[in-house]
C-alpha cells in the first residue's frame, strides 16, 4: 500500500495502476463498516483506493469538528491489512489550496431531514466529494447506506456535475446489539452506549407493524418510544419515500418506504434509518 498526503503524490501512485478505480473516501477513525465499502471495492474494482480526510466545510458545529476522532496511525493499518493500493491522507490545503466558495441547489433531498438541522452541512459535502472526485478519477465511489440522505445528494451531485462515476450505495453494518457503526460511537460514554442501541430496537419495532399505524401515528410512537430511554432525546423521525427522500403521505410507493431517524445522546448526535415497506 502507498500511503500519500500530496497531490502530486497521489498522482504519481495513481499513475503506476491500471485498470477500474474504486474509491471509499472517508473521515478516518475507521470500523468495520468502512471496512465493509473496502472488501466491496476490492472484490469489484482492479485499484482500491481511500481517503482518510475530516472535512472542515460540511461541520456547521465548530465543536463537533473539534472533537471528531481522529486516528491515522490506525486507520493506515487497517487499510494495509484491507489490502488498500492507495491511501490518501491530504490536509486542508491540500484538497482547498483556494478557499471553495461553490454553492450547490441539490434540491429537495437536501431540504428535509438533516438538511435544515445541520444548515450548509451538504454543501460541504458537494465540495469535498467533487473535489476528491477530481483528484482520484474513480470509476465507482463506495459509501454506507447508514447515511442515507448523503448518498441521495452525492447521486444528484454526480448527475449535476456530469462526472463519470457509479455511486454504490452498501448495508449498514451494525454491533451485535444492532447499533449502527460509526466513528462517532468511540465518543459515547459507558451509559449513553448502553442505552444507543435502543435506537435500532425501536426502529426493527416499528417496521414488524408499520402497516397498522397510519405514517403519522407510527412517527408519534417512534419518537415516544426512543425518549422513554434518559439517555436519548429524537430530533426527528421522518418516514419517506426511498427515492425522493420526500416525507411519504402513505405507505403505497414503488421507491419503498424508509424511516429515517437522528437522536441525541448527550453532545453526540447518531443517525440511522431502517425499510418499512
């Protein structure tokens, strides 16, 4: 595996590969779930490569920033033993050598959801994606269903921008009791990591008898249902349709049916989302 931080350097060790590029950017502090897009890749694609970058434009909370985990020494040693070519671990120079003042209009899968809660967060996104696109030229990008409404604006990004890349949307990988993987886990204590699981209980819960309750009922249950624990308090619970992202009126629709769900515990803020129909 080279391990590069220069952009020059990434295309040189890019340069001396051959074949269909598959690439799983990512924001470091790795776990199985990214672990999970890599032996994707690797299985599909003749060139693996990864990026390892905590992206400063699509926090708009400085303190979650901050505090982000970050472990590179890990993370490089997880991706040799992956079988990762390329891991590419740049600064913000690096990937901004002039400050990215583009706005992006993805539309009305960036305006439900964690769109209005987390203001300007998926135009961050736009702009490290495209920009990491640009450099690595992948053929096919890899990322987790877990989050479900960055894969629809990465697709509405690809479509806009017109790049030649094949989004692949992965499961979710869980913990044994069923909580969602992700970086931000390493930052619950003892007692709130005790109670984060409920989240999915309530959520496997709700998809056995979704088709009983209308949309609004269920939604009212799931959200009483989670904040019955002291550890965890709902910021949403939204039920909506599996392609336009859009809250569903009812439970017929050829995209599906998916509920979509961001709950605090404590300053740690998770997310997940399960099918209902």
């Amino acid at each position: 595996m080279k391990a590069v931080h220069k952009v020059p350097d990434l295309r040189q060790a890019l340069s001396g590969l051959n074949g269909t590029v598959g690439f799983v950017p990512t924001m470091g502090a790795l776990h199985a779930g990214h672990l999970s897009l890599v032996e994707r890749c690797r299985r599909e694609c003749d060139v693996v490569v990864v990026s390892v970058f905590v992206n400063p434009t699509q926090f708009n909370d400085r303190n979650d920033l901050k505090n982000y985990p970050r472990t590179p020494e890990k993370d490089l040693a997880l991706l040799e033993g992956a079988g990762v070519d390329v891991a590419f671990l740049p600064g913000v120079e690096d990937v901004y050598p002039q400050e990215d003042t583009r706005r992006f209009d993805f539309g009305p899968v960036e305006r439900v959801m964690e769109g209005p809660l987390r203001p300007g967060h998926f135009n961050g996104v736009g702009q490290v994606v495209s920009r990491l696109f640009d450099l690595v030229k992948p053929h096919r990008a890899y990322f987790g269903e877990k989050d479900f409404q960055q894969v629809a604006v990465i697709r509405e990004l690809v479509r806009q921008l017109r790049m030649p890349v094949e989004i692949v949307a992965c499961p979710i990988r869980r913990d044994a009791d069923g909580l969602a993987l992700s970086s931000r886990n390493a930052l619950l204590n003892p007692a709130q990591r005790k109670a984060a699981p409920h989240i999915y209980r309530t959520l496997c819960e709700a998809a056995e008898f979704a088709n009983r309750k209308s949309i609004p009922e269920l939604c009212r249950w799931v959200r009483e249902r989670i904040d019955e624990n002291p550890e965890l308090e709902t910021e949403y619970f939204e039920v909506v349709d599996g392609r336009t992202l859009q809250p569903a009126a009812d439970w017929k629709g050829e995209h599906g049916r998916y509920g979509c769900v961001a709950v605090r515990v404590g300053e740690i803020r998770l997310i997940d989302n399960i099918k209902l129909c």
